[in-house]
C-alpha cells in the first residue's frame, strides 16, 4: 500500500486542470493507494488576491487560458467580486470530518461550481447551492460547521502541514510558494510514501511523472490497463467525468489524450440510451445511465449556465 497525499485547494485552476491526471493515477491503481486530501488553504481574505494584483477580469481570462490549454470544462465570467478560499477549504474539512472520504466528493463539487458559475468561494450561499445535489453529504451541517472550532483546528492543521515544503524536491524544482510567509507546497502537489521512501511530485506535474514515482516506490503493483471504451470508466466513476478525463483514461501508454476520439465514443454511450450528459460550462459531465437515479452532481441551476 502507498500512502498519497494530495495538498490543494478549490480555487487553484491548476489543481483544477490536473484532475484528467489524477482520474488516471486512481484507474491504473485503485485501492493500492491510500489517498488523503489536505486543504491548502490559498487566502483568508478576499484582500489578500487584491493586494496582489489579481481582479474578477484577470481572473476570467485566466479561466479562459486554462480550457485551451488542458481541457476541463470552464465558464470565464467575470465574478462579482474577488473572494477568498477559507471558508470553502473548511466547508471540505467539515465534510471529513462528519463523514470521511466524503471530502472527496465536496471538494470536486466546488471545484465544479467555482469554474463553471458566479459562486463565491466565501459566500456560506453560495456554498450551500454547490453541495446540495453532493450524493451523501448533508449540505446544511456542512456549512453550518465551517466555524465551528474542531473544523477551525483541522483547517489550520492542514495549513501548517501544506507551509513544510522547505528543502523538499518540489522546491528545487520551484514549484513552491511563499506567499504567506512559510515555504508550502503549491496546489496540486502529491507526496507518495511507503516505508522510508517519500517521493514528490510538487504542483502541476504529467501523469507520466505520478506514474513514475509510484512504479519506483513498488513496481509489484497491479497496473490497470486503459479499456477500449468509455463504458467501464462511467461506471467506475459514478459521480461522472468530463470530456478531458476520459480522453485522458482512454489513452496508451505515453499516447497524448485524443479528445476527438473519446466524445465520439461518449456520443454512442448517449445515443444507445447507455450514458447521460449533464452540459457544464463549455463541456459537460458524463455519467453512467446505470446511476440515472444518483442526483447529478451538476444541477440544472448550474448546466443552465452552461456555454454553448
């Protein structure tokens, strides 16, 4: 069993662009990882992106340069307003805490929302609308407990073990950050541990550079291959994937992900009435027909918003 840690954060794009790669690392070695999932914690205040230069327009473009270049689903409108990214970390640790693994679920939920509509990552409302359809997780206790003092306390855990990435091979590489002061990891890093081996993939990385350092730590592992079709990864992620994560999961070997090739097999899943598309900025999530009566994890407020 390898232990893997993934330090991100709900605002970060390139934690957001990296998931095509992470939906692969899960496919090739399920459950012989043990993942966890530690909140960053970008900002506290809303200010503090202000103090940097960055503005709801900036922002938007930024949003518009990420979907050229790696393909998840994006809707760059201008928000109303900057916002900071605290009350949406400790929305995920609520979730983990009330009910672990389901942090997984929250924090791509908000992801989801965050890109793809107006949300405000400090707004409890806004909150509140991204986790309602979240299959299993009680949207109301979550964001009820976003102050409450055990949250407060993990959040700041999570923060300092994110603030630790001083003489690490992420640094060397220059993918850390010190913009609070202390060196931290960058979202998405990943830390992948087994006995004394500690290998890290800091901030945005290839798959092949997770493939790699897992092969290394234990190249006894079962790898699972890519399927022929996109049939068995819908049915493997029931929650759903975007057009970009299955050309991702489709492709072999080091074969860069054919986006034309895996919407055209999508295309006949929903024609044979065997997948469902819920339409999400300019994309949309796939899932399997088979989890038709799981809610979406998109709702039909926010596939309205969707860009044609």
């Amino acid at each position: 069993m390898i232990s893997a840690t993934l330090y991100s954060d709900p605002a970060c794009p390139w934690a957001y662009s990296e998931s095509p790669a992470l939906r692969v690392i899960e496919w090739r070695y399920g459950d012989q990882l043990d993942w966890r999932l530690v909140l960053v914690g970008l900002t506290e205040e809303a200010s503090q992106y202000e103090n940097r230069g960055f503005t709801p327009l900036r922002g938007a473009l930024g949003q518009a340069s990420f979907r050229r270049r790696y393909g998840m689903p994006f809707s760059p409108t201008p928000k109303a307003r900057m916002s900071a990214t605290s009350r949406a970390c400790r929305a995920v640790v609520a979730a983990r805490m009330s009910d672990p693994g389901s942090e997984w679920r929250v924090f791509r939920a908000i992801q989801l929302h965050n890109f793809n509509s107006p949300m405000l990552l400090d707004d409890d409302g806004d909150l509140l609308n991204a986790l309602r359809n979240v299959p299993g997780v009680d949207a109301e206790q979550i964001v009820s407990r976003i102050d409450a003092p055990d949250v407060v306390e993990a959040y700041r855990s999570d923060r300092d073990e994110t603030r630790k990435a001083a003489g690490s091979a992420a640094e060397l590489q220059g993918k850390t950050a010190t913009t609070d002061g202390p060196v931290r990891f960058t979202a998405p890093s990943v830390v992948f541990e087994s006995g004394r081996a500690r290998l890290v993939a800091g901030g945005f990385q290839p798959v092949e550079a997770y493939d790699v350092l897992i092969a290394n730590i234990d190249p006894k592992l079962h790898r699972e291959p890519p399927p022929e079709d996109p049939a068995p990864l819908l049915e493997r992620f029931p929650d759903g994937l975007t057009t970009q994560e299955v050309a991702a999961l489709l492709a072999k070997g080091n074969d860069r992900p054919d986006r034309t090739t895996a919407e055209a097999g999508l295309l006949e899943l929903l024609a044979a009435g065997a997948a469902v598309r819920d339409a999400l900025g300019d994309d949309a999530l796939w899932r399997s027909a088979m989890y038709v009566d799981r809610p979406a994890m998109v709702p039909a407020a926010l596939q309205a918003l969707a860009v044609s």
